[in-house]
C-alpha cells in the first residue's frame, strides 16, 4: 500500500508508528515523510537519518518521550473484550466504548544524550520504560 501511495502526486507523507515509517521509506527516498509519532525508534540508530540536528534525506518528525495510553493493553483489550463478545454474537452497537485505564511512560534516553537534553532523574525514575 505504502508503494501505492508514493505513486501517487503528494507532497509529504505524515506516519504514526514506527512500521508505517518503515514502509514509506521504503516506497519512496523523494518524497518528504513526517513523523507525527515513533517513540520507539532510535531513527539514528536505525539508519533511518544521519543526525537529530539534520536529518539529511527525505525523513524528520517526532521521536525523545511519550507519555499515552498502553498500547498493547489497548489491543489485548480490543481483541478478547470485543472481538471475542463479537464472535458469541454480541452486535458492536451494543458494547460500551472504554476509555483506556492504563498509561506508559517511555523516553529515548539515548536521543535525549544525543540532543544534550536532561531529562530530570524523578521523570527518569516514573518511566515504564527507558530506551538506551
């Protein structure tokens, strides 16, 4: 799909997971591609870019901390909740919207080094999870 879409005139493509990244930098080195949200990837590390101070090539955007619901819990939750009750028979119009009850705390402590900023060590202490 991601092919499909950089076949297509566009300006910018705007990602929000580490995988759509992935598939548009593989679909096209031209076109401009944004990040809006990735804090699982060090895109240095990676090779995804040369610098945080400049990037080079065709990929920028938002990679340091975020703080947000849990995503894994959120489709552990969607799939035996939801998807299960549908499959009993329950119709979609009859379950309750839920609102997520769990929250991460996650910051790139490597990316943070690498753009000289300090993350204060209470903050570090609350992270679910530090990537180094």
């Amino acid at each position: 799909m991601a092919r499909e879409l950089a076949a297509l005139p566009m300006t910018a493509i705007v990602t929000g997971n580490p995988y759509a990244t992935r598939a548009a930098r593989e679909a096209s080195s031209t076109i401009p591609i944004v990040v809006a949200l990735d804090y699982e990837t060090d895109p240095v590390a990676s090779g995804w870019i040369a610098s945080i101070a400049r990037p080079g090539g065709n990929l920028t955007g938002l990679f340091l901390m975020a703080y947000g619901p849990d995503q894994p819990d959120a489709y552990r939750r969607a799939g035996s909740h939801y998807v299960g009750r549908i499959l009993q028979g329950a119709r979609p119009a009859d379950l309750p919207v839920q609102r997520p009850d769990k929250f991460r705390l996650v910051i790139n402590g490597k990316t943070a080094k690498r753009l000289k900023v300090a993350v204060p060590q209470p903050l570090m202490l609350q992270a679910d999870q530090v990537l180094q």
